[in-house]
C-alpha cells in the first residue's frame, strides 16, 4: 500500500479498527437504489440527457470502505467495470465479502491503495467518493488526482462534511482530544458516557440525542463520528475555492430539494431571494439551514453540453428511457428518484410503457397519449416526465 497522504497511516489503522460503513452484509443485491450511483440517471441530471454507450462503462469508487457503495454501483449499471481502492485492508475484506454475497464481485476489482494513486489506475466515465476526501490532509491533492482519473465529459461525484449543521460535532471531538480519549472500543464508551453525563439541558448531548443518536448506534458509526484522527470541514466559501482549483466544472448540488429557497421562504423574502445569483441564492440557504451538515454535489470534465429540450423538433427526434430508479414500476403510482410520491395519469403510464418497450424508437413515433377531453399534447407529457425526472432523453445519433 502507497503511503501517498500524510494522514494515510492513521487514517488507515482507523478504518482497520472500525471499518466503515459498518452496514450488515447480507445475501442478494442491496435493497432499494440511490440514483446518484447510477451512471445514466446521475449523468441526465448534469446535463439533461442520458449519456453516450460506453462498452464498458469504467466507474471508479475512490474510498470504497466496506463496499456498500460498490455494491450499489455495481447492480445499477449492469456490465460495467468496476474499480474499487481504499487505504484500509480490513475495510476491503468486508467490501470483497459483501460483493460476493450480493453476487456482484465478478468484474470488480479491489486495490488497496491512497485516493492519491487513482490515475494509475485508468480513467473513468464515472467516480464515486463518497466521504472520503475530507478526511485527508491534504484535500486538494486528492481532487486533483480524481480530476485526473475522470476521463473527458465524465463525472464526478462526491461528499463533504459541511461546519454548519456540525458545531455540535466539532465541539464534543475537540473536548475528547483534549481528554486523550483513543480511537478504540474503551475510548468509544468513555466518549458515550461523557455525552450521556452531560447536563440534560447542555445544547451538546441534547443535539445529539435528537438529531445523531440513531446515526451512531454502533460503534463504528460513533467513532467515525466523534473519535475520527483526520477530519476537515467546509462552508460554501471554501468549498468553491476548492472545486475551483482542481479544473473541474461545478455542475451542481446531488440533493437539490436542500437548496430550494421555498422550503424555508415565502412571500417577499421568497422574492427577494430569487433575485439573487445563484451563488448567494446558496448561502443564503446555507445561512438559514442549520441541519446542512455535508454538500453532495457533482463535478465534471469537459466536453459536458448541456440539453434543455426547449426545441419540438429536437425533442421529438430524439430517443427516451424510462428512469432506471423508479420504485415501483410500471404502476400508475410510484416512487421517483427521491423516493417522493408519484401519480401517472393513465396517459403517462401509457407512454412510458411504450418507451420501455421501444428505448430506440424516435419520440415523433410514439403514440400520442392524449385523452378525450385531454389538451396536453405528446411534446408536452414528455417534458413533464423529462422535468420530473421520470425519463431520460438522448439526442439522435450525429
């Protein structure tokens, strides 16, 4: 293993005390989906449109720990090859063992290396590092070697600790360094104790009960937690100075529904808000939103042309899929890609089994789903599902 970042080897023997995500392993692919790990449905939301046949798709999961991201990344796009690394070999077993009892660790491929080494491993459609950079001592040298990793119009996805909804966090993590308390199983149960002794009313144990106890209800979930040796965190100032060195192109949060000023505005502070450029749009909200504790977001390598499908005829020549992430199809009611509520008229259910039956069929083909007495015409129902995320559009080939 390449010691590639000062924090690797504490980092490293962490992991290989609790290794993390500490998720039970279980026989049969992993339940339910997370769109974020599915590289046509990700892809579509940072650009608006499916992506390009890759044969075969190459993922990257940079920082696989246990290998529940792997798992996922595997069974959701089905024939791709998968790389997966991390900096502990304790981690790694139980990632190898997970995949072969989800019957996905064929094609995968297990490296126990630094996020740092990750273009020596090949360039990639698609990297997943997941709450991994922050932990280093060096972010930005990790970045720089994802961006380097991510092959041209590929993407990027990653997860950052946030100070914001953390203060709690940080504060209880300063007092047990200052205690000495070990990252092991006695440190973790002197730190609950003193968590737990903490006056009933102190903002600490009381944040903690209500908002991280049920995170954290494991062992290995509380270290990483509390007991972490490498941790840093951001706001959204220094986060965009990050991102901005690394040559990447910011191309949005992965948790949009966070950021909606309408979840906390209404009325004229609503209206004043939308006025603003979208940058300060977010620190508004990041100053209004104290349960913000992490920026999930995805970043790309260029070419990455952006369709909005505002064109009838580009529309309707182009080809459609239904969205790979939908929890309950085909059904009139569903669950979308954030598992909200979904009602389909009987026109929508009508056309979306048309597409699933015909994903290479031409729009214009389709039958118009129109109903009597139902003015919505077919360009219409599709920019509907198109906006709800319900399909996936590709423009004709050349």
């Amino acid at each position: 293993m390449a010691t590639a970042d000062g924090a690797t080897p504490q980092v490293s023997a962490f992991y290989n005390t609790f290794p993390y995500p500490p998720d039970p392993l279980q026989d049969g692919p992993p339940p339910g989906y997370n769109w974020r790990w599915c590289y046509a449905t990700a892809y579509s939301h940072c650009t608006g449109r499916a992506p390009e046949p890759h044969h075969p798709l190459r993922i990257l999961d940079a920082g696989c720990g246990s290998g529940v991201s792997t798992d996922y990344l595997v069974h959701l796009n089905p024939g791709s090859q998968v790389t997966a690394l991390d900096i502990s070999s304790t981690a790694l077993a139980v990632a190898k063992e997970r995949l072969g009892r989800s019957g996905g660790a064929e094609g995968v491929h297990f490296h126990c290396l630094s996020l740092v080494d990750a273009p020596s491993l090949g360039r990639f459609q698609l990297i997943n590092s997941v709450g991994v950079l922050h932990h280093m001592a060096e972010p930005a040298r990790g970045l720089a070697a994802l961006a380097e990793a991510l092959a041209d119009g590929g993407i990027l996805h990653l997860f950052l600790y946030a100070d914001g909804g953390r203060w709690e966090i940080h504060r209880a993590q300063h007092a047990l360094q200052l205690l000495g308390v070990p990252a092991d199983g006695a440190g973790v149960d002197f730190a609950r104790q003193l968590i737990d002794q903490l006056p009933e009313q102190n903002s600490i144990r009381r944040r903690h009960h209500q908002r991280w106890a049920l995170d954290t209800n494991g062992d290995a979930a509380f270290a990483d937690m509390y007991l972490h040796p490498q941790e840093t965190s951001y706001n959204l100032e220094r986060l965009f100075q990050l991102v901005e060195g690394c040559g990447l192109e910011f191309l949005g949060f992965s948790n949009p529904q966070v950021w909606a000023l309408h979840t906390l505005l209404q009325g004229e502070a609503l209206e004043r808000a939308q006025a603003l450029p979208q940058e300060q749009q977010w620190q508004l909200m990041e100053a209004l939103n104290t349960e913000i504790s992490h920026f999930e977001f995805f970043l790309g390598k260029a070419p990455l042309p952006q369709h909005t499908w505002s064109d009838d005829g580009d529309l309707l020549a182009a080809t459609a899929q239904v969205n790979p992430c939908l929890w309950g199809w085909p059904g009139l009611q569903l669950l979308g890609p954030d598992l909200e509520p979904v009602n389909l008229t009987p026109g929508e259910l009508n056309l979306l089994q048309s597409i699933d039956a015909a994903p290479d069929q031409p729009l214009q083909h389709m039958a118009d789903p129109v109903e009597p007495g139902d003015q919505a015409s077919l360009k219409e129902v599709v920019r509907s599902l198109w906006r709800r995320r319900l399909v996936l559009l590709r423009p004709p080939v050349g």
